[in-house]
C-alpha cells in the first residue's frame, strides 16, 4: 500500500528538479525546443518534465545535466535535494 505522504513528497522532488532544469536552461539562454533537441527528448516531454509532471529516466537527467553543462550533483543541489 502507498503511503500518500510519500506520493506528494515524490510529486514535489519532481517539481523541484523541474523548476531547477528550467531556471538553469534559462540562465543559459537556451530554449526548450533547444534543450530538448540536445537531449533528444521530444519538446512535449521536455515541457512535462520541467513542470514536474513526468518522472525522468536517469539517462535523460545526464543528458539534460550534460546539454546544461553541469553535474547532476548540482542540479540536484538546486533542486534541494
């Protein structure tokens, strides 16, 4: 059985690593139709991602991470986590 407290503490790690790949992709004047072709995530998903609506592969947070040009630890950092 799923503890609801669990769920919306995954929801909102979620949407701070989201909020966190948005600000950095902004802070780097990159669009996300650019991000996402650099990650080779399609724009939609890319978009649902940063809205912490999707959980991401690892593989595409090292993408995104690599297109960033930062390490997954300070993403993660940024997220808070």
């Amino acid at each position: 059985m799923e503890n609801v407290s669990s769920v919306t503490n995954e929801s909102e790690i979620l949407v701070a690593v989201g909020a966190a790949i948005r600000k950095v992709r902004k802070s780097r004047g990159i669009s996300q139709e650019e991000l996402a072709h650099l990650c080779r995530i399609d724009r939609s998903h890319m978009g649902r991602i940063e809205r912490g609506e999707r959980n991401l592969a690892i593989l595409n947070f090292v993408r995104i991470c690599q297109a960033l040009a930062c390490s997954p630890s300070e993403l993660l950092a940024k997220a808070g986590q």
